[in-house]
C-alpha cells in the first residue's frame, strides 16, 4: 500500500483538534515550558521562511511534550502595517477585510502543516479585544512619564509617507521596509523613554546565556553605552553656549575647530544673528537631503561651512572657528562636536580639506611628537600626552581621569554616560494601527481617553489615501469628541502606533487571552514567563527584540508582572534564511517555492523533515527540490518498514533485557536502539541540532530495515526498534508516526506518549578478543570492549599492563589499529 499522505495527514489533524490533544492549562503535569516562535504577519500566504520557522517550533514543542514538560504553545498574528494599506490601493479593498481574509488562510496553512498549537489562544493584533489592551498599556506609560510629546527631527520615508524609529533606519540611512533613503523632518510625535532603561537592557545581556552572541553584541553596539565629559564652549559675542560630549576630554588641548549638525538648534539662532543667514541656511537644506550612509561612511565626502563665529576653549581661552559640518548628526551626543584632527580620523579628513590646522596632543608611548603637518592620518591609539600643559606625559588612561577631575572641578564640565540610543519615536502617520488614546482640548491640553472608555476603535469607514499617510484627520465625525476632563471640544490624535508595540507584549497576553479585565491575568503570566525557548529570525535583534525587552521591564515596574521577570526571553534560536540556488528567495528574483505546492505533492510531514534535515537551524537553507524528493522517500520507506513487517510486529511480546538476549545479532541491534535514544534526546534538548537527530534515526531505520529476525525474540527487538524509531520520529513527521503507531495495535495517541528511556546496561559494550602484533607477529591475546574507535583501541592496547612490559624500552615507530580485531605495533629493530 502506497504512503497515503493525502488521507493520512488530515485524518490525524482531525483527531488531535477533536480530543484537544495540544491544549495547556497553567499547573499541569511536569515544569513548565513556554515556546514560542515571532508570529506572522498576515500577508496573504506561509512562505518558506515561515516553514521553517514554524517546523522547528513544533519539533521542539511535540518533544518537551513527550519530556514531560507543561508546554505553551500559541499562535497569533501581527495584523496592524502598512502593507494592508498598500493592498486596499491595488485590490480595492479595506485594510480589515484584506487582513482578515489573509488571517483565515495562513491559520489554515498552519493546520496543514500540523502545528500543534493552543488554537485557543490565538490573538490577532487588529483586534479590539487585542489593541483595547495596547491603548491601556500606553496610558499606564503615560501616567509613568514614560510616554510624551515633543516637536523634534525626525526620520521620514518618502514611500511610506511615515515617520521611522532609529531602529527602523537600517543599512545607514534607509527604511527597514522598503529601502527608500531616509530623511530627517521635524513634527510633533510621541515618544516612548526607553532611555531611561539604558543600562538596565545593556546590564541584562550579560544575563542571557542562552541567546547567540552575535545578537547580544548588536544590542550592545546600538545600546552604544560611553562615559565621557559634558562640557560647554562659549560662543564668542553671544549669549549662547555650545554644548558637547566627548569621550576624550584628554584631546581637547588639540582642538582646532568646533562643528555642529545641520539639524542643531543652535544652526538657527547664528543663521538669525549672521549676515550670511540664508547662505547657512541653504548649506543646512543641502546636508538634510543627503542620506545617513552618506554623511558618516568612513572615506565619505566630508562637506563643511564656517559659520563665520568663534567658540572659546575653557582650558586656555582660545578662539576656535566654529562650523557646520555634515558629518555631524543629531542622533549621538549633543549634535556638536569639538574637532580634535589630529586623533580622530573623520576631523582629520575634515581639516585636511578646509585647510584647518592639525595639533597632536598625544605621542606613541616609545615615539617622539608627531609633526601635525606631516600627518597622513590621525593616531586614534593611546599613548602619552604631549602638548598638554600639566599633563604631559601623562598615559592615556591616567589623563582621561586626571583632566574628567580637573574639568569638574574647575566647573568647565561634568561627567555622565551617555548612550546611542534614543527614546522610541511612536506615531505612525498611517490609517491601519492602533489610535493612540489621547484628545487635544484647547482648555486642557493633552487628555488621555479614560480607561472605561477603551478601546478608541479605529474607523472602518474611510478611504485609504493614494499618495500616502493617513485618512484619520479626514474621518471628521471621529476625530472631533468632547474633552474628558472639562467636556468641552476636543479633537482626537491621528497618528497610530508603531506596529511594533503590538508585538512587544503579544507573548504576554497568550498566557491568558480570554480575560476581559486586564491585559493578562498576574497570576498567569507569573506561571508561564518568561519564554523559555523563541524563535525568530536575527533581522529583529535591534527592533522587536530590544522593544519586548523595555515593555518587560516596564510592566514588571508596573506590578503586571513579579519582579523576578524582568526579561522576555530565556533562550532565543535565530534561525537561518532559506534560499534557492544560494540566493534569497523573493518573488522579483522568480524563485519563490510555494508551500501549498509542496505539501500538495509530497505533504507535511516531507516539507518539514526536509527543512529539519538539509541544514543546522542557526545556518542558511538552500532548496533543493532533490532533497525533498529524497525526504519523501525516507518516509516511505519507513512506512513500508512496518507495513511489510507487520504481522511479525504486531505479535511480537514486550521488550527484553540485553541479559535475555542470546544471539550478538539481538544485542547489537538493542544497543543501536538505546544509543540512538541517548545521541537523539541530546541533539534535540542540549544541542538543538536537529539535523543530526535526523541523521541518527535515518541510521536506526536502515539497521531496523536490514534486520533479519530469526524467532520471537528477536521480534521482540525489532518492534522496540521499530517503535524507539516512530516516537523519535513523530515530533519531526507527526502524521505518519502516528499512522504507524495506530497500525502497530496501540491505543493511545502517539502525540501523548511519553519519550523513551535510555536503557545504560543495553549500551554497555560486548567484550571482543583483539590481536596484538609486534613488527607483524602475534605476541598477545586480550580482552577489549567492542566498538571502540581506532584511537581509543590503540591507547587501551599500549595502556594494558602485559603490553607495556613487552614493549619497554623499545621505540614505537607506528601504531596500526584495527578496532574489534587487532593491534600491530612497529618498533625500531
């Protein structure tokens, strides 16, 4: 009989739906085990990295199942964004509609796939019931003085017609969905203060065992922690002070010039007060349309304007030319710098090309004053300080203290941290996302909307714009409201949330998704947080990651969740992209392979072996439609393994001890059996390397396949065989192990059986004769265990007591091992 997937896979999604095979209640059975993958956006159909994704997810929730462990295994959809809105444009249709349609299809995918999800819990973040809840947890930051609302520059994608997130502007200046350039804007906006958890997310990393290195080292780097001196210059004949950060206040003896960026305040106030006010002016439009990239890449074309004013050096009173500079940005510091050319690289280049003079103020620790003319590149290295007044020869890292003291002291500066990071810029000018619950009175200012009047629904009535940005301030029956406070006129806001913050907290609201009264019940998010294993790819390391992050902290601060969860997620498996023929998969590039279509011709359960197989989950899979092939017919042979065999199968008795086992045959075979156990439970629970676990149980189906049972016992070890291989098998192909559990007369559902034990005396080894030859002659008989490798065979043999007096003395040449058979030591004449 052929492998019937076609019948056999909804046969089995079926049962397991009917009889809630995978639904969890808190303080169930075994330790809790929480696993979660990055849920979907509902764009219209799984792709492959979805497969992916969702299949090691699975793996590991049917196998801590079988462990023993109370798993939470939910599912959900992060349905706000703008790709909703550009589909109403093309097909016609509301955002909603088109968002829900797709929900429907992708949970359908999912069931095919046979995740074993609580579909109970699903959530969909376009919900009411789900974004009444996100509104609510922005009005308790609110109330924390956590949420605020200032004018101030800010990231703008022409294409998207949306204001972007720091976070959101990758690959040096452009947007993290569409790659559009980005540029700065200053509007009103909402800003969520994920400074002011800074060092707390940078103190936390280290606290992270279980997370990849590399996405620890990024949020370091965009964390951006540096200690340095907050000093002033004062602008000469104003009334205005520039202000910087430095982290080398040992360099400022070496200061020749001060800069300033373009979207500095202060650029302003000297355009209003200089002669050549429309000349800074047109030099400041000409730099805010250049990109990130291009304004700070090393080697980049450094463009500057003397503004024509003087800022005065606290240390010795000097006149230094202050500039405009493009290289300078608003985003790190203070938006000044003091330009020391002669030890940083970027001022350097600047100097050179503005013929700015260059003065070392540090030597090499063994070499003479540098000659600032003859300077082909800045020292950047430590080394002793020169040109310094008292502090010469002072080392790099004594000066740094001495001269932070001394400017303290004198009152030119302070000491602080300071961080790369910036508050988290919220307001979104599109229609498809959560409102932000607050109204403008003219009488009372900012007012949010009270809590019994949550949610603030989003109107499904308008029209989503052709050129972009946002149809709200146009939906006027919703926007204008009366004042909670003083009852008066009052007109709601009409920027929406970054979708981001509907998936900060998603994985909270899954421990308890039907309440009504809270966004989740304490008592259950104390049970089930934090996640113990997530999945989900690396591209969010410095988004989603860093955001869930600060909303764990702020909810524990909050009292929603106990102090003790302080972070999100234990344990973080980024898995690698899937590709074809080396190159991402994309519908531009024509190599998309559609995952109806290969469930459709080979199932499920193909699909996900294949993807569990072909490559280690951290690393990149590239597709090969021969190596599905090849996973079917894996699975097809397994099949016929026990359809051929099952009448011998299904009579076969109980388990026997390896002590009851008297043919080697026997023996060997259990001893694959429970090593196969031991090798696949570590590869899973330890290692997470699934590929391997694969390869092993593809080893045990050839053994199983090739065994030749000569009466009833050795059945016996056959069916525990055949039944080690269907258990071990079943969290990577469900279906069919279940099929063939069903088959071999069992009762119970594979998906509730429990994960088989390792029998240790079953691996002990048998006792073998081995051979020992001296120069190619027989001097020794000796008992050795089986099995052992060429080089353990070889230090056991040359360890042995008899061994090592008969070669006492004597220059071993060479070492020959055979393992289980012999040993031949060649030593000099």
């Amino acid at each position: 009989m052929a492998y019937d997937f076609g019948s056999i896979e909804p046969k089995w999604q079926r049962t397991w739906a009917e009889q809630g095979v995978f639904h969890v209640e808190k303080d169930g059975k075994g330790p809790k085990f929480y696993c979660l993958e990055m849920f979907p956006y509902p764009s219209g159909a799984l792709h492959m990295g979805h497969l992916r994704n969702y299949s090691i997810g699975d793996l590991l929730a049917r196998f801590l199942r079988m462990q023993g462990y109370n798993v939470l295994y939910p599912i959900g959809f992060d349905a706000f964004g703008l790709p909703a809105e550009n589909a109403a444009l093309k097909y016609g249709v509301q955002p909603s509609e088109w968002t829900w349609k797709n929900i429907d299809h992708m949970t359908e995918q999912l069931h095919r796939m046979g995740c074993s999800y609580d579909w109970r819990r699903r959530v969909e973040t376009c919900n009411p019931d789900y974004y009444r809840w996100t509104q609510w947890l922005f009005l308790q930051f609110f109330k924390k003085g956590l949420a605020y609302r200032k004018h101030a520059p800010v990231n703008w994608c022409d294409s998207c017609q949306t204001v972007l997130a720091n976070e959101q502007v990758i690959d040096g200046g452009h947007c993290w969905r569409c790659g559009t350039a980005v540029k700065k804007r200053g509007l009103e906006q909402w800003f969520l203060r994920t400074t002011d958890y800074a060092q707390e997310l940078l103190d936390c990393l280290d606290e992270l065992p279980g997370w990849p290195e590399r996405v620890k080292i990024m949020q370091k780097n965009w964390i951006g922690r540096s200690e340095g001196v907050r000093l002033s210059f004062r602008i000469e004949g104003t009334d205005l002070d520039m202000e910087a950060f430095t982290t080398r206040i040992d360099t400022i003896y070496g200061v020749t010039f001060a800069a300033l960026a373009a979207e500095n305040p202060l650029v302003e106030e000297l355009a209003k007060r200089s002669p050549r006010g429309e000349e800074i002016r047109a030099f400041v439009r000409k730099v805010v349309h250049q990109s990130e990239i291009d304004r700070t890449a090393v080697g980049g074309e450094k463009l500057g304007m003397d503004t024509g004013f003087f800022v005065l050096n606290p240390v010795n009173g000097e006149r230094i030319p202050l500039w405009i500079a493009n290289y300078i940005l608003m985003d790190y510091g203070t938006g000044a710098i003091m330009g020391v050319p002669a030890h940083d690289q970027r001022d350097f280049e600047f100097a050179r090309k503005y013929a700015i003079p260059v003065i070392p103020v540090i030597r090499p620790a063994d070499g003479p004053v540098p000659d600032g003319d003859a300077l082909e590149a800045a020292f950047e290295a430590d080394g002793v300080q020169c040109n310094s007044g008292s502090f010469d020869g002072m080392p790099t890292a004594e000066a740094l203290s001495a001269m932070s003291r001394w400017f303290e002291e004198q009152g030119w500066g302070k000491r602080e941290v300071n961080y790369r990071l910036r508050d988290w810029l919220i307001s979104r000018q599109r229609y498809w996302g959560a409102p932000i619950p607050v109204v403008t009175c003219e009488k009372c200012g900012i007012v949010p909307v009270p809590e019994d009047q949550l949610p603030v629904l989003l109107p499904m009535d308008v029209k989503v714009l052709e050129g972009g940005g946002t149809p709200l301030p146009g939906a006027t029956e919703w926007v204008h409201t009366t004042c909670p406070r003083c009852g008066g006129p009052a007109v709601r806001e009409t920027d929406t949330m970054d979708t981001f913050i509907c998936s900060s907290w998603y994985f909270l609201r899954y421990t308890s998704p039907w309440t009504d009264a809270e966004p989740f019940a304490h008592d259950d998010a104390a049970y089930w947080m934090p996640v113990d294993q997530y999945i989900g790819g690396i591209e969010h390391a410095c988004l989603h990651l860093i955001y869930a992050r600060f909303f764990t902290k702020v909810c524990s601060d909050l009292g929603l969740l106990p102090q003790t969860v302080r972070e999100p997620f234990t344990n973080l498996l980024t898995q690698g992209m899937v590709l074809k023929e080396g190159t991402k998969m994309s519908k531009s590039k024509g190599n998309v392979v559609d995952p109806d279509e290969i469930i459709r011709r080979y199932g499920a359960d193909t699909a996900r072996l294949f993807i569990l197989f072909a490559s280690p989950p951290e690393k990149d899979l590239d597709w090969s439609d021969k190596g599905v092939e090849g996973a079917h017919r894996f699975l097809g042979r397994v099949h016929r393994l026990v359809e051929d065999r099952l009448e011998g199968l299904r009579a076969a008795g109980a388990p026997l001890a390896s002590s009851d086992l008297p043919r080697r045959e026997d023996r060997d075979l259990k001893r694959l059996i429970h090593g196969t156990i031991d090798r696949v439970t570590r590869d899973i629970r330890d290692e997470r390397q699934f590929n391997t676990a694969v390869a092993r149980l593809m080893e045990l189906s050839n053994a199983l396949g090739a065994f030749k049972p000569a009466d009833g016992t050795a059945w016996r070890v056959l069916r525990e065989g055949v039944e080690t291989l269907l258990v071990c098998l079943s969290p990577f192909t469900p279906h069919l192990c279940e099929e063939l559990w069903q088959m071999l007369g069992h009762q119970d559902l594979l998906a509730r059986h429990p994960w088989p034990q390792v029998d240790r005396t079953a691996l002990a080894a048998e006792v073998v004769t081995v051979v020992l030859q001296v120069n190619g002659k027989v001097r020794e008989q000796l008992e050795m265990p089986a099995g052992l490798s060429r080089e353990a065979l070889q230090e056991q043999v040359l360890a042995h007591e008899a061994v090592a007096a008969r070669l006492a003395g004597k220059e071993i040449l060479k070492v020959i091992a055979v393992p289980d058979k012999l040993v031949n030591v060649v030593v000099k004449p």
